[in-house]
C-alpha cells in the first residue's frame, strides 16, 4: 500500500503531500480480489503495467491494467491517475459491441484499481503494417468497416475515442478487428482535458481542429479513421509520426491534406474522412455503406497467417512508447475462446520512448501499449511533449488547470549547457531583415510561427521551447510596427482580442521600465506580467509568469520573452533571464 509523506519544499517553508510507495509491483501467481491469478507481464509503462491473468471463477483468460505510482508523485496527481483508470473504465462499461474492447471488471486490492478486460492474442494494425506494408483493398475495407461500426457505438454512447490510429487497432489471425484504447477518451459529460493541462493524441493522426486547441467533437474520429485508412493502403502515415512533433502538428494544421495514392476504390472513403471542416466529413454510416461492396465474403482468410508469426520489429516512435511483443495463442485448455489481447495503452502519461530488447519467445505476446502526452508548458510534476495550440496562433500554455490545485513545486530543471541558436523571423510575405541570434539551453527545440494581424501588425515569433515544455523563450518581431504603434500600445493590447496573446488574460502586470536607450524610435523597456492561459469558455486557467523585453529596431518592434510556470517565477527572472535575453543580436 502507499502512505502520505511530508516532505519540504525546495526554496519553501511550507509542506506539501507526496505518495512514498512502499508497496512491491504486483508479481506473478499473485491472486486480485480473490479470482484473476497474475500469470505474466506482457508490457509496462512508466506508471503501470498490463498483466495476462487468469480468471479462476469463469475460467478465461484477461488482461490486467495495474496501477503504478511513481514515487515521491504528490497525492492529488496519484489521485488524478486512478481516476483515469476509472475514466477509462467507465467509458468502455457503456459500450458492448463486437468491434469494442470488452470491460470485464473492475478490482480493488490494497486501495488501487485493477482494471480487467477482454483478451485476444492479436496485433495491432501498425505493427501489421510495419511487419507486411500496406494492406490490399479488402483488409484495409475490413478494418475500417469494423472501426467504423465501433465509433458508431461508441457515439451512440456518448463517447469520443479521441486518438483512432493504427496502433489504437488491434487485428487477430481470424479477421476480427477491435478498437482500443479508451484511457483518453471522454464522454460528452466530462471535461475534455485533465487537470494538470496534458491533452492527449498522436500527431500524424489528429484532426486539424483538435491540434489547433478546438473543441473535441465525435468529427475527430472520422479524421482518425480516415487517417487509419490512409495508413493501411499506403503503409505509412499521412504526416511524419517520427518528426519534430510541432513541425508534424503544424502541417497538419496549415498545410495541404495529403492524397493517397494507391487506395484504388477507397481513396474516396479516405478524401471524405480527412477533410479540414468537420462538418463536411462523411458519416459513419455513409462510410459503411461505401465499404460494404468491398468487404470480404464470410469465412473467408482475410491476413495471411505468417504476419501473425514472430517477427523482431524495430519500435515506432509514435505508436509504441512501450514493449511491443509479438502475438502467440493461448493454451486451448485454458480458454475456450480467445479473449482479447490488451485492452489498450495505459491511461497514463508516457515518458520518452526507450529502446528495449525483445523477451524471449516464450513470454511474448501481443500487446499495444500507445499513449502520447502531448501538453505545453505543463504546469505540474507529470512530464510529456507538447502539443501545441501555436500553431493556429494559439498560445504555448496547457490546457486548463485550476489554480487551486496547481502543483506548487518550485524547482526549475536542471542547470544545462547554453549554445548559440541563429533563426530567421522573416515574414510570411518574404520580408527580410529577421535574421538574429540568441544563447538558450543547446536541448531546447526551436520553431517558427507566423501570426495574423489584429488590432497589431502581423508577426513571426521564433519559440525555444525545453524537452520537458514548461520554459518556453521566444523572439517575436512586428514588421512595420512604427510610426503607427508604440510599445505602450504593446503593453494596452495584452490579451486584448487574441491580438497578442490568444487565449490568454493577463492576470497581473507586474513590472514596466526603461532598460536603456536602443538607437530606435524608443528606449527598450522591460515588461513583466502574469497570465492565465485559457482554451476555451468556462474552463480553468494556468498560472504562467513573462518577462519580456522590448526593442524598437526601425520601423519593427522586436519582443524577446521567457516565459515559465509561475512556481518558477523567480528563477526565471533572475537566472534564465539574465542567461538568455541579453545575448539577442539581430544581424546587421
């Protein structure tokens, strides 16, 4: 069991709640609620691991999701993990379709869930389609009949898969297709992101409209699914899944939708799913009906055997975060029909993916363990990559966290090597004159971003951003911004509008100064404020601090910001700053 700790706080003199786990992982042979037997590990992650159990009373094999707490995590995130387990338990409880992983059970032992699902020894379709390639027309129309008539369900009930993928599919020797991972999906009654701000997807599948920040609708399945479909004839991803992934999500936001090429009669099916307004996407049922000529005839062999057999595969990076095993079948004697193989990926947040070596062949099987933590400037102690909702002239901040539960660490990373970054913020429209430099940590990852013109003149903003995304430094520079304009009109247009900071309220406006005369139209001055980034009407907000300083360079006006989580104030102020704005040159 675990136990509540007091520990201090760095740079504090208050207490704050921690878990201690003092409790092993659960080992094999180990029996939950008094009937499913442990028998072996088929994959883990960062915070949880999925067991092949035995059901003593019903006689079956199942699958195990149970929970691990990662040390020293405070008590409302532990908290906040277990009701993703119950989140995700609950939306497959509502669901009972053939094409739908099965809820079983939901155990308690020692105090955590253990959730118990369907098993089925199978692979996932992206591990089909890195073993074999594309797919022919009528595996690929198979698939997505059956993905389709499962999102129909799962609409019908309330529920938005929210990240439909190749690696969200898992496909058995016999024909049969399920859809998994529910751990990130949400009922149309509960609020669409978690409350330490991490939002969920994989970005060579996302809908245009949930990677610019918008509203999650059941339309983002459809995209999903034609993706998917996408995938399965072509035999790659529509966008780069090992990419940069801002450069990914951008492209898929502002870029042309890419065309299949070899979909034959799907391609149709395909075009009509992966359209950028959602309102204009084919529905499932005219998806089915498009799908039902060319669906397999009943009892036919549909996968040829040998890509069920195993085969070493190299991890991809956006799909399997975690082991990945190959499939193998379960003792007849045991069960009498085949169970599903892992229910899906652990609802949890995923740390980078590391390269492990394969088990050996007598333990392996089938597992699809795929979850992307995609969040911005995360305000909490759960890692994770971003996501961001930039590149839609949206703000680098988390979706929504209440400030009353805000975790409070103040501790900033580690001290890191600085080097120097040379970028170019030149306009969209081709105007030079952009080119500059600036010393940021070396494993900070830089892109660009064109912004509109509002109530200001249209931007580019060059972003910094660190691997773990909660410091962010950016250069910003408004072409033509003098005689017009002055940064007191700047400073008077915070948040006004999305003009200068889409979906963000400036809280509090805590410094203005002269920093020096600059050779321009105005002395430099340096502003530092706070803000509460917003995604949407209604929600929390995430407390960030900025400083900025401000240049007049001609007729452009160059803002040079860092911006961290609000626990980090004053290292930001007084060390990062001082490391990082000062050493801005634009080039002659």
């Amino acid at each position: 069991m675990s136990r509540i700790a007091e520990t201090p706080r760095a740079g504090v003199g208050r207490m704050h709640n921690v878990i201690v786990t003092d409790t092993p992982p659960a080992k094999p042979n180990r029996l939950i609620a008094g009937r499913y037997r442990l028998r072996r590990v088929v994959g883990q992650g960062s915070m949880g691991t999925v067991w092949e159990a035995y059901d003593e009373y019903l006689h079956r094999l199942v699958a195990v999701k149970e929970v691990r707490l990662p040390e020293g995590m405070p008590a409302h995130e532990a908290d906040e993990l277990r009701e993703r387990t119950l989140r995700e338990a609950r939306a497959i409880a509502v669901l009972s379709h053939p094409n739908v992983i099965t809820l079983h059970d939901v155990a308690r032992e020692q105090g955590e869930p253990f959730v118990v699902m369907e098993y089925m020894a199978a692979r996932s379709l992206a591990e089909l389609l890195r073993a074999g390639g594309a797919l022919t027309t009528t595996q690929s129309a198979l698939v997505g009949d059956a993905v389709a008539a499962g999102l129909e369900a799962a609409h019908k009930a309330g529920i938005t898969h929210r990240d439909v993928k190749p690696g969200n599919v898992l496909v058995a020797e016999d024909g049969r297709v399920k859809l998994t991972d529910f751990g990130i999906a949400r009922n149309v009654s509960e609020r669409t992101m978690t409350r330490t701000g991490i939002m969920l997807g994989s970005p060579a599948y996302i809908s245009p409209e949930v990677a610019s920040g918008g509203e999650v609708t059941p339309a983002a399945d459809l995209w999903g699914l034609g993706a998917t479909l996408f995938a399965s004839t072509e035999g790659r991803a529509p966008y780069d899944p090992n990419g940069p992934v801002l450069e990914t999500v951008s492209t898929v936001v502002h870029g042309e939708v890419p065309k299949p090429a070899s979909a034959g009669p799907l391609a149709d099916v395909i075009t009509g799913l992966m359209v950028k307004d959602p309102t204009q996407r084919l529905s499932l049922a005219q998806v089915r009906r498009q799908l039902r000529p060319l669906l397999p005839e009943p009892g036919d062999q549909v996968f040829d055997a040998s890509l069920f057999e195993l085969v070493e595969k190299a991890p991809d990076g956006a799909e399997a975060p975690t082991t990945v095993t190959p499939a193998v079948k379960p003792a007849a004697a045991e069960s009498a029909s085949q169970l599903a193989d892992d229910p899906g990926p652990l609802p949890f947040v995923a740390p980078p993916a590391r390269k492990r070596r394969s088990a050996a062949p007598s333990v392996l099987l089938a597992l699809v363990v795929a979850v992307v933590a995609l969040a911005l400037f995360v305000g909490g102690a759960l890692g994770g990559f971003a996501l961001t909702r930039a590149v839609a002239q949206r703000p680098l901040t988390p979706p929504p966290t209440s400030s009353s539960t805000q975790p409070t660490s103040t501790v900033a990373p580690a001290p890191r090597e600085f080097a120097q970054q040379r970028a170019d913020a030149a306009t969209i429209k081709g105007m030079n004159g952009g080119a500059f430099s600036i010393s940021v940590p070396e494993d900070w990852v830089k892109f660009v971003e064109q912004r509109g013109a509002g109530k200001l003149p249209a931007s580019t903003r060059v972003h910094f951003l660190s691997p773990d995304g909660t410091q962010e430094a950016t250069v910003e520079r408004f072409v033509g911004f003098y005689p017009s304009a002055s940064m007191d009109t700047y400073v008077s247009l915070l948040g006004s509008e999305r003009s200068v900071l889409p979906a963000t309220e400036v809280d509090q406006v805590l410094e203005i100064a002269v920093r020096g005369a600059s050779g321009g139209r105005e002395p430099t001055k340096e502003l530092r404020y706070r803000t509460v980034d917003r995604i949407g009407p209604g929600t929390d907000g995430a407390n960030r601090s900025t400083t900025s300083r401000l240049i007049a360079h001609g007729d452009d006006l160059w803002v040079v910001s860092l911006t961290v989580p609000i626990q980090q104030e004053d290292n930001g102020r007084t060390d990062l700053f001082p490391k990082i704005v000062p050493t801005f040159k634009i080039d002659p």
